[in-house]
C-alpha cells in the first residue's frame, strides 16, 4: 500500500512522466506497476488498515497483494468492505 502511494505521489508530482517510465526506474513491467498501484482504489479505511497491518517477523504475510486484487476489482466499496472482511477472517 505504501508503494502504491509513494509511486502515486511520483507521477502526480511529474518527477516520472508516466507508468511506462515508472516500471522502468522500479525494473519491474508496467502490469505490475498498475498491480500495485490498483491498491489506490481501495476504500480510503481499507487502505489505513493495510498500512498499519502488523509488522510480520517469520514467514508470509497472510494478507498479499494478490489476494487484494479481488478486493480491488469491486468499485462499490461497501462490497469491496465485504471482500475484504472476509479475507481478514481467512487470515
């Protein structure tokens, strides 16, 4: 979440032009930049929670970015509040 905000705040700032040149400086592809940067599309509490999710010390984080996808694709974000309980419960 964090770097979907930091990378957010790049472009809005124009120190990068676009995503193009953004997954070039990050060495990753443009599908991953807007990967991340669809976490910006979660409700604005979903977003704050992520951000102060517990530090995870040993092993995986039980929530990834690819379990969010599904969250994000809901534009409704009563649903996507939905989505995302459920996922936390699963956790």
């Amino acid at each position: 979440m964090a770097l979907a905000i930091q990378f957010g705040d790049l472009l809005r700032s124009g120190t990068v032009s676009d995503t193009i040149e953004l997954a070039r400086l990050a060495k990753v592809t443009e599908p991953r930049i807007t990967q991340v940067m669809n976490l910006l599309h979660l409700a604005p509490d979903i977003q704050e929670e992520l951000l102060f999710l517990p530090l995870v010390a040993h092993g995986r984080d039980p929530i990834n970015e690819k379990q969010l996808r599904r969250v994000c694709a809901k534009t409704d974000w009563r649903k996507q509040r939905h989505f995302w309980a459920q996922l936390k419960s699963r956790t």
